[in-house]
C-alpha cells in the first residue's frame, strides 16, 4: 500500500488554495497536510481556519519549519512552495535536509539563480526538485506521443487565451490577501525581487521589458514549453518571435521554433483580460493525421482534457476521441508521490528550469533587438550613470543611503484602504516591478467621445488633445522625465532613432486592467483597492487614482497571472510594487 506522505504547504496564496489544497484534502490516502508556512500572520490564520489546520502546525517561515524538522517536534517526507517568485533561498534550505519539493515556477528569473539548486542537486546526486506543470502529466497530453510519434510529427500549433481571475479562480473560495507584513520587511522584498528580475533580463532592459519577460514569458510561455517537453522533447531553436500590440504589456506573444527532429513548432499566448473563459488547445500535424488538444485550466479541478484524432483508415476518415480519467493537478501530484516515494524522475526539475529560463531570455533579447535596442547597458551609457551617481553623491552625501531612505519608499508603502479581492496577491506568481510614471493611457474599449453642438470649440478638440486630469506622480524609478503637460512629447531612452516623439500615454499596461463584476484578481497579485468612502472622496476631487499594486500576497501570490481591471495603463500615484507579478496557471 503506498504510504501516506506528510506535506507541507508554503505560501498560503491562490495557488495553494484553489490547486494544491483541493488535491491534497480530496487524496487522503497519499497525503497529509502536516503543516502550513506563510509569512502573513492574517493570511496564515485565515487559510488554516478554513482548511482546519491546527494552530501547532502553522509557521511563520521556512526557518521555523526546519527548526520543528530539527526538533522532530514535526515529520515531514515532502513539501509544496508556492511562495513569490524568490524561490531559491528557501528552497536550498529544505533541500539541505534532503526534503523533496514541488515548486511552483518560476524557480528563478535568470540561469545563474537556478543554476545555484541544479548545482546542489548535482552535488548531493539525488534530484530533489519537481516543477508543477500539472499538464505535463495530463492523460491527455501522455497520449499525444502515442497517437502522433516524434518522428512522423510536421508541425504543433498551441494557443493559450488568458483571461483575467474570475474565470480562473471565481469558484475557489480563496482567503483574501493580506497587508499586515512591517513596512520595512514589504521593502526588502520588493528589492530583493527587483535586483532578482533586472539581473535575469538585463540592465539595458526597460521596464516595459522586465514587465514582459516576467508577465508573459515566465508566467506564461513558459508553460506551454513545458508541456511540448514532456511530449516531444524541448524547443532547440527559436527562429521568429513577434509581440504585440504595440506598447501594451503583456499583450501577445508568438514563437516559432524547432524540435530536435526538424518538425516546427508554434506557440501563440494572448492575454485577454476581458475574456468569458481561458482557452488552451493544441494542434498536431503529421502527413497521415490529425490531432487536436483541448487542456482545461488546471484551477479547474473537476474538468478533464480530451483527445480528438482524425485518420483515413479504408478509404474513410474516421475520428476517435479520448477524455482523461481525472485533472492534471491529481495526476501531477501522484507523479510528485511517485518522485518521493520512489525516485522516479520528474519530467522538469531545476536542470530543466534552467534550460527553459535561458531560452526564455534568448525570446526577450529576440523582441529587444527587433527593436533597435540591447538588453545589455552599453558601456558609454554605463560610464554615464557611474558619473551621474558620483556626481550626485559628492552634492549630497546622503544619497547613496539605502533605497528604503528615500522618499519615494514611503509612498510605496502605503496601507490598503480595504483588504484585497479574494483571489487578491497570490505567493507563487511573480511580483510586478517599479512602473515607468507616466499618465494612465485611454482604455481600449473606450468609445471616442461625440462632441454636443453647445460645447466650447475647446472641447470639441480630439480627446487626445486635451489636457487631461493627471494624479500627482510617485516617484519615477526609471529614472524617466515628467512633463508637466501629459502631452507633451516624453524624451524616452529606449526610443528608435529618428522615430516620432512619444507621450506619456502611449503604453498601455493591461495587464493592471479591471473588468466590471470581477471581485477577484490572479496573476500577478492584485493592486489595492480602495473603499467606498475613500473612492467616493476621489471622485469628488474630480477623479479616482488606479490602485495600488499588493505586494504582500502570500503563497502564490507574489511571483505571476494577469488580473482583470478597467483601470487603463499605469497611475503615475499609484503604487507598483513587487508583488504585482504572479503565476499563471501550470
């Protein structure tokens, strides 16, 4: 009879919540939550209660965890961290007492990062990492290879459509989030998470790029190319790459790219935050059949995938289809069971994290370059900023104090007005960085407005032309020059030769979008909402800031899915903060 392994939960966020939890509770047989980790004391209370863990089994930190290990107060075979996206300091940790994890990606943002847990598997010679792609272990995604082999294969084409958090999570009753972390702990985790992101993208990345490659690639093309690995091998060569539109973050994103045996490959990954549903099918190409995929999100535990293949079989087309047994989420944690228990090798691990984070990287350089630009800080532009702080550190001494010292810190840290939604800054998805400060743009769904016959010829002027109500502006830590007048032409760095001047209302960040009736954010955590008082106060004031992003989501909340919202592009007032990037769905 296989034994009954004794878990541990870290990061009591969505993830935890609406995918892990569930799974856990309904196989008793294989598992038992022995104990609940999450640095929120409220978030932490609020997700024991509801999941009727006991009070001696909740813990602040994974420190705490390992002490109660130590003591043998607590016995524990396996652990799931679906913490931020600052993984591996934790991680390291548990595997240091030979503990076996199931994490939720990212592992890291860059390759040194991940290299760190792959280096220490190699060391010790036992694999003691498995990456939750619950879909790599989908019945449905098993018999792909089955029906269409690798060496017949011509061509894969697989489509993501990612909505915002209602349809994901709307059913999964998650605890809110929580904003009770001490101000200085919020800020060392915002710039813990900020050095881990610039040094995975670049120093001559924008914002705008760090956004992408975390909010998109990450969080989201990153599934994708694991489910093509487990099926047909990993992706060798990236041959094109677009994004679009222009401007708007995340938005789409297209690869093509190549598998081992030469078959090409596609993968297309929108984020729709308007969307009714999400979408994920897959399409394979031989010279004899036909195969579709259609993959439910994983959230949606009661969902099973299906297999339709098309085939001339005696001078008929013929079609058969296949629905898997049971979710990918249960499928993937018998696979984690099996991995404990037995050693039997996970389809991803941290070797396999690293490939894919590198490549990841190779997409964003690919897109940068498109551009006319380089990831890598030029090195005149290098000796420019050197000069520039020197500069400033001879005029002020105290400017080289700590980033928390500034000014600009204490608006990042400012307190909610209400608690967060419910599905609100989950721990394992990954933590949005500092906006560039610019004016919030037009929404896209915005009608353009009919002038009235009475109106002045000042008002009958095009929308984009008048003078619009702009909040007064954080501070900018991109370094960026605000106009007074939006409208005005901003001298951005990252701008092409010779191109037009742009504005302050050119980017447009859906991802921070709001949809009406959604109650509920998802990746990355949600920015903070504000009370009815508070926004009946900012009305009258002749508008209303966007809200502020959370950074204390906990469990997977911090680290990366998109959040609906009808707030349009970025508040130049409103917070952002490391907690706005999250996971998308495995």
């Amino acid at each position: 009879m296989p034994k009954t392994l004794n878990v541990a939960v870290i990061g009591a966020g969505t993830m935890a919540q609406a995918v892990h939890l569930p799974v856990l509770r309904r196989r008793w047989d294989r598992f038992t939550v022995a104990a609940l980790v999450d640095h929120s004391p409220r978030r932490r209370r609020e997700a024991s209660d509801v999941w009727g863990i006991g009070e001696d089994k909740r813990y602040e930190s994974v420190g705490d965890l390992i002490a109660a290990v130590r003591s043998k107060t607590l016995s524990l075979d396996a652990a799931v961290l679906a913490t931020d996206g600052l993984h591996v300091e934790d991680l390291l940790q548990l595997m240091r007492r030979g503990i076996p994890v199931l994490v939720e990606p990212p592992l890291g943002f860059s390759a040194e990062e991940v290299a760190k847990v792959a280096d220490f598997e190699r060391m010790t010679g036992r694999r003691l990492v498995m990456m939750a792609y619950p879909q790599q272990y989908d019945e449905s995604v098993a018999r792909m290879s089955e029906q269409i082999a690798t060496k017949d294969l011509r061509m894969v084409d697989h489509e993501v459509l990612m909505p915002a958090s209602q349809p994901l999570f709307g059913g999964a009753h998650v605890t809110s989030s929580s904003y009770d972390l001490p101000s200085d702990v919020r800020s060392q985790r915002r710039s813990d998470l900020q050095a881990a992101v610039v040094a995975g993208s670049g120093e001559g990345a924008t914002q705008r790029d760090r956004d992408l490659y975390v909010k998109g690639l990450l969080t989201g093309v990153a599934h994708q190319m694991a489910v093509m690995e487990a099926v047909y091998g990993p992706i060798t060569r990236v041959t094109a790459v677009r994004h679009w539109p222009k401007g708007v973050i995340p938005g789409s994103l297209e690869i093509l790219g190549e598998l081992e045996g030469g078959a090409h490959v596609r993968l297309v990954w929108h984020y729709l935050p308007f969307a009714p549903e999400y979408s994920e099918h897959i399409k394979v190409l031989s010279a004899r059949r036909r195969m579709e995929v259609e993959l439910p999100a994983p959230s949606h535990g009661d969902r099973r995938s299906g297999v339709s293949l098309r085939e001339k079989k005696g001078g008929a087309v013929q079609e058969t289809a296949t629905v898997a047994t049971k979710g990918s989420v249960e499928a993937m944690w018998e696979a984690f069971h099996s991995f404990v228990e037995k050693g039997v090798r996970p389809v991803s691990g941290a070797e396999e994290a690293r490939n894919q984070v590198t490549l990841l990287r190779e997409v964003l350089s690919t897109i940068v370059v498109a551009d006319g630009r380089s990831l890598d800080l030029a090195p005149d532009a290098a000796d420019e900023e050197q000069g520039s702080d020197s500069e400033a550190e001879s005029a002020d001494p105290s400017a080289s104090g700590p980033l928390d010292s500034e000014p600009a810190a204490e608006t990042l840290e400012q307190e909610p007005a209400t608690a967060a939604d419910v599905a609100g800054a989950p721990d394992g998805e990954p933590p949005a960085l500092e906006p560039e400060s610019q004016p919030a743009p037009e929404t896209l769904e915005q009608e353009p407005a009919t002038p009235s016959p009475h109106s002045s010829p000042a008002d009958q002027r095009p929308t984009e032309q008048r003078q619009p109500v702009v909040p007064a502006a954080a501070s900018d830590p991109s370094g960026l020059p605000e106009p007074t007048n939006p409208t005005e032409p901003i001298d951005y760095p990252d701008a092409e030769p010779g191109a037009a001047p742009r504005t302050g209302r050119d980017v447009l960040d859906v991802w921070n979008l709001r949809s009406d009736g959604l109650d509920e954010s998802t990746w990355p955590p949600e920015p903070h909402r504000t009370s009815d008082a508070q926004r009946e106060g900012d009305d009258s004031a002749g508008g209303s800031a966007a809200p502020a992003a959370s950074p204390e989501g906990t469990g997977d909340d911090e680290a990366a899915s998109p959040q609906g919202s009808e707030t349009t592009g970025t508040d130049p007032s409103a917070e952002s903060t490391a907690g706005e990037y999250r996971n998308r769905p495995s």
